[in-house]
C-alpha cells in the first residue's frame, strides 16, 4: 500500500498557506482552479518528497478552497 493524498478544506487559502508552508515546512506542488465549480486545489508535499510527488502526484496533502463561503455545522 502506498499513501497517495489527503484532503483537507481550509476557509481561508492564504492563512491555510502560510501555516502548512511557512510554518509547517511543506511545499506548494502544484495549483488547480476551476472557475465554473469555484474551487482551488492546492497540492503540498514534504520537502523530501517534492520530486516524487511532482513526478508521481503522490504523496500530497491536497487543500480544497470553495470560493463560495459555506458554513459546516457537523458534517455533511
């Protein structure tokens, strides 16, 4: 078995962002931004990890924005 990625939520990109990369270590991979679904996906790998998950896609911590406010009350 091999971890591939998990998936966390963030209300807030940048505060998101500045926390896993500058205060946690890890690095933006890559970016994904869909305008008709109005969410970003943003891909982090771990500093020893940035050249296979750049070659592979695997292993990332994968952050969901949805440019739509939504509030989270327990669970969907």
């Amino acid at each position: 078995m091999r971890y591939l990625h998990t998936m966390v939520r963030v209300k807030d990109l940048d505060q998101a962002l500045h926390f896993y990369c500058k205060l946690f270590g890890l690095q933006e991979i890559r970016r994904y931004e869909n305008e008709k679904g109005r969410f970003t996906l943003v891909f982090l790998a771990a500093p020893g990890d940035v050249d296979r998950a750049k070659d592979e896609a695997a292993p990332c911590l994968e952050l969901t924005y949805n440019w739509d406010p939504e509030e989270y009350t327990g669970g969907r």
